[in-house]
C-alpha cells in the first residue's frame, strides 16, 4: 500500500497489459485538475499554454500544466 495520497500520484490509464500515464487532457479535465473553473481556466490559463490542435480537438500537455503552476506559484512569506 502506498503512503501518497490521489492527488499526490501521477495519473494513469489502463493500456492493454500496462499503464501508461496520462500525457494530455482537454481543456475541461485540464481546469478540473487545476481546480478552477471552466471559464476562468479559458479565459486566464489556457491563452498562457502551448496546445495540441487536431481539427476540433484541442489537448493540454500535462507538462504544460505542471509548468504553468511552477511559474505562477507564489512563495509562502515566512515570518
């Protein structure tokens, strides 16, 4: 059993015999794994992030994400 939490693992999805880690989402799941809204997520996120465009289908590379919360963190002040 391991100690982290949901939230803490990287997600997977079953792939025949294996798992392979979930390497895009679309722009809805992408606001949800942030924890915003769709429209905040639309409207301030997404013009910041490079996507993945297939005709109608847009995609969020997850490492677009992980780098997006990197670079607009905010250090907690230490008193």
């Amino acid at each position: 059993m391991s100690n982290t939490t949901p939230s803490e693992r990287p997600a997977r999805r079953p792939i025949g015999r294996g798992v392979m880690p979930v390497l895009a989402l679309r722009p809805h799941a992408a606001a949800r794994a942030l924890g915003v809204s769709r429209s905040f997520f639309y409207a301030e996120i997404l013009p910041e992030l490079r996507v993945v465009r297939r005709g109608r289908l847009r995609l969020v590379p997850v490492t677009e994400l992980e780098a997006w919360l990197q670079k607009n963190a905010a250090r907690a002040l230490v008193s």
